[in-house]
C-alpha cells in the first residue's frame, strides 16, 4: 500500500466493477468494496441471503468446489466465500447468511 495512492490507483479493481456493471447488470445489486490497502481487489458481498451469491458464482463460472464455508458469530451466521480473476482484478465473493436454529423439543431450553 501507497500513502500516496491516487484513484488511478485503483484503476484495476475500479475498471473490473465497470466491466461487471456493463455485463452483469441484470444481477442482484451486491454491496462493492475497492481499498488503497489492496487495490487490484474487488469485494462483491452479499448480506441478504445466498442466494444472491448463488447467482453471481454461477454467472462468473465460479466452480462450487472453489467455494469456502465457514460460520461466525458463535455459529449464527454462515460465511460463503470464492474468489476469481476477472478483468485483471482479484475479484472476491462474500455471501452472509442466517444459521437456521432448530426450536429445542418441548419448547424447553
């Protein structure tokens, strides 16, 4: 990372959202995330569910083999992550989901 990074800086990961802006339009609008700290990176994150990450894996032939599971917040949400080339970019894909909890038996806990 540069102090002194300028947008131009940016201009991989800036011009991989442009290009995914451009074909992908008509997919579930995902929140995007571009930083100084790593700027060839392109975060796409998903906090409505996964089926929203579901879509953009399939529509970047994103293998479900190259998929990362993983659980947070004491096991209350799940994490998908899978990462891709895309334009030049280390394009990044984050799905958050609620962990459904089954009610104890008896409604006793």
């Amino acid at each position: 990372m540069s102090e002194n990074l300028t947008l131009d800086g940016l201009a991989v990961a800036l011009r991989a959202l442009r290009l995914l802006a451009v074909d992908y339009s008509h997919l579930p609008a995902p929140d995007v995330h571009a930083s100084p700290v790593f700027p060839d990176r392109l975060e796409l994150s998903f906090h409505r569910g996964l089926p929203d990450f579901e879509v953009w894996r399939e529509a970047l032939n994103i293998s479900p083999d190259a998929v990362v599971y993983r659980e947070q917040g004491d096991g209350r949400t799940r994490v998908l992550k899978a990462s891709a080339d895309f334009a030049g970019a280390a394009l990044e894909l984050t799905g958050y989901s609620d962990v459904c909890v089954p009610e104890p038996v008896g409604g006793a806990a």
